[in-house]
C-alpha cells in the first residue's frame, strides 16, 4: 500500500521542504496546503491577521477531498494545529500517517524571518503556537535535526 503522509507543524518548521525530499524519495505526489488557502485567507495572513476555525473550514474540507482523492499516495504539508482540523483529515483518509516537524520558537523565527515570498509572515507566529494543540498520535520529529536525517527517520517509520 502506498501511504498518505500528513507533515504538521507550524509555519516555518519545515513541512514544505522534508515534505518534497520524502514525496520524492517515496515517488508520490506532493501537496503543499498553503496552495489551497482561498484568495481571502491568503489576504488575511498577508496583513497578518490570524486565521479562525471560521476561516480555516473550507481550506480543510478542499484538504480532505484532496487527500481522499489523490491516487498513488502523497504527502501533505500543512499546519493541523488543532486537534479538530487533524480529525478532519483523518476522517477522509483513516489511514493518514501523521508526523509533527517541532522545534523551539526561536529556531522557527529565525526560520521565518529569512523567508521571502510566502504569504505568513513572522509576526503570526505566536498565534500559531497559541493555537497548536501538540498531537497524541503522531510521530515528532526534531526540526534541528539535518532535512536528510529526518527523512530517513520519517521513512523508517513507514
């Protein structure tokens, strides 16, 4: 069987770059969720307004459709903060395989701070750790660590 990967974590630890070498490294699709936020998300968190459960509805059913849809497996970058939006997630594809890129606040500032040209900017960053709810059953995995590494490590687990 081909597995469904869900990468979660906050903007900024890494979901977008271990999640291409891992869809790579596996031969799957990748799908990042930034790219499936409606135009008024993106604009909200462009003038860094946090995004509300409201807000974040229609993004996760598209996310589940996605999932639930995507043949030959893939690998799913996205924030799932809470609890809710990973039961979502899960709900269409139960055999979704979740791994939590977490690190220290000041490593993903720093992160976010030299990133041009993505839409969440640094100063949303506390509200992101306010709203993360660390799951129970997912795998973490330490975004200090070298990409290569937790690849290896994610694919060890598979």
């Amino acid at each position: 069987m081909t597995p469904r990967i869900l990468l979660m974590g906050v903007s900024g630890s890494g979901k977008t770059t271990v999640g291409l070498r891992l869809a790579d490294a596996l031969g799957i699709a990748f799908l990042d969720a930034d790219d499936f936020h409606p135009p008024a998300n993106v604009a909200k968190m462009h003038a860094g307004i946090p995004l509300t459960d409201d807000d974040r509805a229609p993004w996760l059913a598209i996310l589940a459709e996605k999932l639930r849809s995507t043949t030959g497996g893939c690998v799913l970058a996205c924030s799932a903060l809470k609890d809710a939006y990973r039961q979502i997630l899960t709900a269409a594809v139960p055999d979704l395989r979740l791994f939590f890129l977490d690190g220290p606040p000041a490593l993903i500032r720093h992160r976010l701070e030299g990133r041009s040209g993505h839409f969440m900017p640094a100063s949303l960053l506390d509200s992101q750790f306010s709203t993360l709810e660390p799951p129970k059953d997912a795998i973490r995995l330490d975004i200090a660590e070298p990409v290569e590494i937790i690849v290896a490590r994610i694919l060890s687990h598979l």
